[in-house]
C-alpha cells in the first residue's frame, strides 16, 4: 500500500467516527431526556421525589457520558493535523462546546437545588430551568445533526470544476 492510500484510508475513519460519535451522543439525548424523562413519571407507584432523584442519578450520568463523546469528538476535530476541522465545521463545534458548557455550569445548578428543596419536602412551585434544558438538549440534537451533516460531506467525493 502506498501513503496516499493510507491517508486516505485514515482521513475517512476519522470522519466515519466524526459520523458516529454525534449519531450516538444524538440517540442519548433523544432517548433519556424526551423519552425517559417524562415516561418514569407515569410508572405505577413513581412519586415526585422519587422520579426527581432517579432523574438526577440519570442525567448526571448523561452528562458525564455526553462529556467523555465530547472530549472524543474534540480529538477528532483537531488531531491529527492533517484532518483538522475549519471554516462553518469549526463554528458547529464551538457552538455545540458552548450549549454544553452553558448547561453544565447555568442550568443543571439549579435544577439540582430544586432537587433538593423537593427532596427535602419543600414545593419550590414551577421552574423555567426545567425549560431552558430542554431548549439546549434541542439545540445540542440539532448541532449534533449538522456535526454528522459535515462529516458525511466530507466523506463524499468533490464535486467536478467544469
């Protein structure tokens, strides 16, 4: 195999896993909070408190998942050299970097606290944070979709200069 095989054969894992790694962080968001999250509510003999404290045990753990893929996928974007991310690719990467940054240290705070205060038998009445962290897991799943979008351009072939 010559160089130019390899490379190329490289460049294309990493924008298949550039593919993946938003597919799967997608799939997670969708399932948990737009499935999972409301669902356990309805189940047989699930109280508020109790629903509030496995929602904190689960999206905790999203969290730390949705992490570890973004650490992954940042790899991804700017090593090796070669295959580094620019132009509106670059943006979508800030952008999603910023939504999740915004709700781990703006949102999840307190959301958290109005665990606790319900935990504690207070009724803190209604949240808009519950709102605002649907919002960014919506714009996370659209970012996530564009992020995919570039890397599935990116494995197609350039298009012909007349």
């Amino acid at each position: 195999m010559n160089r130019e095989t390899v490379t190329e054969r490289g460049r294309m894992t990493i924008e298949l896993w550039r593919i993946v790694l938003p597919v799967l962080w997608f799939g997670m968001v969708a399932a948990i909070s737009f499935i999972e999250a409301p669902l356990k509510f309805q189940a047989p003999g699930i109280t508020i408190p109790l629903g509030l404290g496995i929602g904190r045990l689960v999206f905790a753990v999203l969290n730390i998942v949705e992490a570890a893929i973004l650490l992954a996928y940042t790899l991804l974007c700017f090593w090796p050299a070669a295959t580094r991310i620019a132009g509106a690719r670059l943006w979508t990467w800030i952008a999603l970097l910023l939504v999740f940054v915004f709700k781990l240290t703006v949102v999840r705070p307190p959301l958290n606290a109005r665990t606790d205060l319900v935990l504690q038998g207070a009724d803190p009445g209604q949240s808009p944070w519950h709102y605002v962290y649907i919002v960014c897991d919506l714009a996370t799943m659209v970012l996530l979709v564009v992020v995919a979008m570039g890397a599935v351009r990116a494995l197609l072939p350039p298009k012909p200069t007349r």
